[in-house]
C-alpha cells in the first residue's frame, strides 16, 4: 500500500500514464523506491528495464534493444537511471553524458511514454550537462523516501540558475543550436502531403511536439512574437495530422491563447480558448480536469479585463469539476480556491478574499507542508490583501513567512524570492520608508535580470515600482529615468499598442505633471488615453482611470493660463 505522503505523487504519476502526452518523464527517487513505484503499476502493460546489477556506462544499444523487443508496448520504465552516471565527470563531452545527448531524437516516438527513474542528485547533473536530452522531459515527479523527507528538499534547494530551463544564456545558447531544425519545421509545406504514411505522420507529430518545446523556451526569456509563430506552426500540423477536434489540437489552441492573454490580447485570447474549450467539452466531457484547466484559462481573461462576475463564473465551474474530480482537500482544488480570492482582492471585498485565500492555504499547508513554495504563493496573496487594507503590519508579517520558505526552498536567486522581496519593498513604499523600498527593489531587480534577461516585462514593473518610490520624494529626474526603462522594455516586448505601454506613459505624463509641466503631460495622457481605448475599450477602468488623469491635468493647464493671462 502506498504511503500518505506518497500519495500525490502516484495520483500524478497515474494521471499522466492515462491522459498526459507521449513523450519523456523524470521519476525522482531513491533506488529502493524505485522499484516499489514500479510494482504499482505493472498492470498498466508496462516495459521495464532495471540498470541495477549492469555495466556502470550508457549504451544506446542497450535501450534500443529493449524498445526493439517490447515493441507493443507503449508504456517504458527504465529504473536506476543514475546508475550509468555515478561518478562521472560533469560535462557535455563526458562519453555518457554525450552518448545521452544524441539518443534524444532516436528514442522520440510520438506513439510512447519512457520514464526514467533516477536519484534527485542524477536528474540535477543531468539538467546541468545533458540538456538537450532533459529539455525534452514533459513533467518530473517526485517521491520521498519511507524514512525521510529529503527529496524534495534535495530538489528545491537546487540553484534556479543550475534549472536549464530557466537560466537564460543556456536557453539562447539553446535556441541558437537547433535554428537549422526550428527553421526545418518552419518550413514544412502540408501541401506537399496528401496521404500520410506512418513514417510521415511520426515526423510532422513529433515536429509539432519539438515546435512546442522551443516555443516554451522562447515564452520563458519574454520572446512572444517567436512564441506565437511556432505555435501556430504546431497548430497547422495537428489540425492537418490529428483534426480539428482533437484533444492535442485543443491543448495548441489553448496554448496560443495563453501568450495572447500575456500580450494583452484578449479577444483573440478568448476566442482561441473557446476553441479548446469547445473541443475538451465534446472530447473529454464537461467534468475532466482538462476541461477545468480551460474554465480556469477563460476565468484568468475575463479577470484580467476586470470583468469579475464573469472572472467568477468560470472559476466557479472549474472548483465544481475540481472538488467532484480530486476532492476538496488536494492542491489542484486550492489552486482555483487561490484565484477566486484573487477576484474578490481585486473588487475590493477583502473579507471574502481572506476567507478563500485561508482555505487554500490549510490545504497547502496539510499536504503539501509548511515549507512548500507552494505554501510561500498564498502567504505572499494573503500579505497583499492586508497591504490592500492598509494593515502593513500584518501584510510583512505574511511577506516575512513567504520570504523564509523562498529563501530556504528555493534560494536567494530564484524568481519566487524576487517577487517577494518587491511585495515587501511595496510595503515599506506605502509606509514611507523610502530607503527600505528601493532596497528590496534593488534586490528583486538584480535577480530578475540574472535570471531572465535586462529587457523583460517583470524588469519593466521593478522599474516602474523604483520610479514610484522616486516619484512619492520628488526626486522627479530619478522617477522619469526608470519609468523610461520601463516603457522602453514594454514597447520593445509587449507593443507600443499594449495596456502595460499605456500605463507606462500613464506614470510618465503624472510625473510632468507633478512638476507643473501641464502641456507634456495632456500629450502623453493622450498616447496612453489612445492605447487604452483602442485596446481595451471605452468603458475598461485603466482607461476611465487616464481619461480621469487627463481631464484633472487639463484643467491644472486651463487654470494655469487663466492666471498667467490675468
């Protein structure tokens, strides 16, 4: 019988072999876990190959061997991975790391699932020197030991910039090595394909697959644009090769729809995830956590245009599906309880925020612990509901406690820190303690341009909440250079035509006002005016609030010429 603690893991590790997409999956676990993992699942027709008792060195050989003779198997586990890589030097060039390296693209199958199962140690060396190979694992899972609860500590105190998924100049240097296969993929013409041939099917799937791989690198350093081209790609192919009503269609069209609703495009944000909707409906049937996932993705839309009740709706129809499919006390559940709290912070009612906030932070806290990052996310949204309600007392004592567990978890140069240390500097800004904000400030932008990149929207905020802390001393030069980087950031990734590139001309044009500079402020009221209507609409708050802006402004001026003519 499995353990408790155990117990999300399996449910992961069993959802992902009945549902999830084909392709490579990381086990973390200790070896004699291992094997008891795979037991669970022998009745699934699964294939396993054990390295324990062999040579100490990977042989592509060997694994193509084992496919070969469990060809009608779909389903592979290959236990003690870490075995072959004991001890071994850590670099590319190393003969078993390379080997690994160049089997990526021989064992891809899109028919498959190989799961590899190995120590927390392994999968970090592996991350660090095998990265084409472990760049195209899906998901990992990880299991704790009967005995102790280091494994995923072990995992969680790994360097973020040691994450090869996260750490920008490996992500480019990356991007930069496959340009000739992006630009093959790039260049497929379907018209060329009349009747796929099995051999032809498996290459424009896996081709969609890889499309998707690199549009998820390009999403993570900022790069929308590339983003959206290769997904569109990915989405040509399956609606070619699988149809339009297919579920992996569904997953491409949600996937575009969530770098629209980045880039602040949410009417083609909306439109592509009613496609997918419309599709997992039919599919998967209207209670699947698939199904859910989109209700979620439409909700976070309709929130983002400040459409609450309609924000409300849909996440209350993925809780229904998430409460009925997982139960009310498991993480997906208090993932949807966390966002309707986010509804009801952002309209104000800070009460029944709390109260939702609470539950899913219980849930948390009783499964998956104290010290979890994920524990951290819902004290940081707690600590901005108290901030909110001017009790800045009670909002750093929740900040402190996300800090803490973020520093521990996850180190001092992960982005999870980083937006906590700007939680904090906000509320050393809002209590007046100027020199404490741009401290926390500094510290929070000095992570995300090592972690990310100098030019990316989550710089452009810092500079903006910096400018801020400038423009609240009046130090109005200091205020106008950050809020300067800001907008030159937005309107170099996000648009000159985005929300975000208003509101940055928004704080611009204040702070000319704020210097009595009436006539460049009403120009630059009017480009964000501009923008916001156009974009969001007449009617949007953000753009009711710079029309708001530009009318008060535009009196300071008329009053201004009234007295200097009289």
């Amino acid at each position: 019988m499995m353990e408790d603690k155990n117990a999300f893991s399996y449910w992961e590790l069993n959802k992902i072999i009945r549902e999830a997409e084909n392709g490579f999956y990381f086990i973390l676990a200790k070896p004699a876990m291992q094997q008891q993992i795979a037991n669970n699942f022998m009745a699934e027709n699964v294939a396993v190959y054990n390295y324990s008792g062999k040579e100490n060195k990977f042989k592509s050989e060997d694994i193509f061997r084992f496919i070969d003779e469990n060809a009608d198997k779909k389903i592979y586990f290959i236990l003690n991975f870490q075995i072959p890589f004991f001890g071994k030097e850590l670099t590319p060039m190393q003969e078993d790391f390379f080997r690994l390296n160049m089997i990526r693209d021989s064992i891809s199958n899109p028919a498959k699932m190989f799961f590899f199962f190995m120590t927390p140690e392994t999968e970090q060396n592996i991350s660090r020197v095998a990265m084409d190979f472990s760049g195209y694992v899906l998901s990992k899972i990880i299991f704790e030991n009967k005995d102790k609860e280091q494994t995923l500590q072990e995992i969680q105190n790994l360097p973020e910039e040691k994450d090869n998924l996260h750490f920008v100049p490996e992500i480019k240097e990356r991007l930069s090595r496959y340009k000739e296969k992006i630009d093959e993929y790039l260049n497929i013409n379907l018209a060329d394909y009349t009747e796929f041939s099995k051999k032809e099917k498996n290459y424009l799937l896996i081709a969609a697959r890889d499309l998707k791989y690199f549009a998820d690198l390009y999403y993570k350093i900022g790069y929308y644009k590339e983003t959206e081209i290769l997904l569109l790609k990915a989405l040509i192919i399956r609606e070619k090769v699988l149809g339009m009503e297919h579920p992996d269609t569904a997953t491409t069209y949600n996937n575009i729809a969530l770098v629209y609703n980045n880039q602040g495009d949410y009417q083609k944000a909306l439109e592509l995830f009613q496609k997918a909707l419309k599709i997992r409906e039919e599919t998967l049937g209207t209670e699947h956590p698939d199904t859910a996932a989109t209700y979620n993705d439409i909700a976070l839309v309709y929130d983002n245009q400040d459409d609450y009740k309609k924000a409300l709706e849909f996440y209350q129809k993925a809780l229904k599906i998430k409460e009925k499919v997982f139960g009310i006390e498991h993480p997906n559940t208090a993932i949807t309880y966390n966002n309707i709290a986010l509804v009801y912070n952002n309209q104000g009612d800070y009460k029944t925020a709390l109260e939702f906030f609470q539950r899913a932070l219980n849930i948390k806290e009783k499964i998956l612990g104290t010290e979890h990052p994920y524990t951290a996310t819902t004290c940081n949204n707690i600590a901005l509901v108290y901030n909110n309600q001017g009790d800045y007392q009670k909002a750093l004592k929740f900040f402190q406690k996300a800090l803490k567990i973020d520093e521990k978890m996850l180190g001092i140069e992960h982005l999870d820190t980083a937006v906590t240390y700007n939680n904090i500097a906000g509320i050393y800004d809002n209590q007046g303690n100027y020199p404490k904000a741009l401290e926390f400030y500094q510290k929070a932008l000095k992570i995300v341009k090592k972690t990310l990149r100098d030019e990316c929207p989550d710089a452009a905020t810092i500079y903006n909440n910096i400018a801020g802390v400038y423009d609240n001393q009046g130090d109005y030069q200091k205020a106008l250079k950050f809020y300067q980087k800001a907008l030159k950031i937005d309107e170099k990734v996000l648009g000159i035509e985005h929300s975000d590139t208003a509101i940055d001309y928004n704080n611009i044009a204040s702070v000319y006002d704020n210097q009595g500079d009436y006539q460049t402020a009403l120009e630059i009221f009017q480009k964000a005016l501009k923008i916001c209507e156009k974009v969001l609409g007449i009617e949007h708050p953000k753009t009711k609030l710079i029309r708001k802006n530009y009318e008060t402004t535009l009196l300071k001026e008329a009053e201004k010429i009234e007295k200097n003519g009289s």
